[in-house]
C-alpha cells in the first residue's frame, strides 16, 4: 500500500476532518475513497437509477403520433 503526502490548507482540513468523523472512518480511509469514487469509470448507481426519471422528452410514438402511415416500399 503507497503513503501519500498532502498538505491542506487549516479550512480544508478541518472539512476533511468533520466529513471523516461524520461517516464514522479515518481519514484515510475518508480520502481513498473519495479518490476512488472520483476516478470511477463509470456511472454511479445513483445516476443510473435517473434514467427515465424525466418525462420531458417524448418517445418514438409521440413523435410518430398524426404522421399518417409510411410509405409502402417497393421489393427487391
């Protein structure tokens, strides 16, 4: 496991501070998962679970809706 050094400015590490306490884990802990959770190659389950949520863009048979029929092709 690498050590890493950070320095942080007496605001930044007393926020730091209260959020570890608040979640109940140390401080490293705190900041690797922080770190983890920022370089993430994917989608959070919270974003995922957005999808759909919007009804503000219609679907195919909305748009489709007083169109008439198509066209019928001719065969090949």
């Amino acid at each position: 496991m690498g050590q890493v050094t950070i320095y942080l400015d007496a605001e930044a590490e007393a926020k730091v501070r209260q959020a570890a306490r608040a979640m109940n884990t140390s401080l490293s802990q705190w900041v690797s998962d922080l770190i983890r959770e920022k370089t993430a190659m994917v989608w959070p389950e919270s974003v995922k679970e957005l999808a759909g949520a919007w009804k503000d863009f219609p679907d195919a048979e909305e748009i489709r809706n007083g169109m008439g029929e198509d066209t019928s092709r001719e065969g090949i």
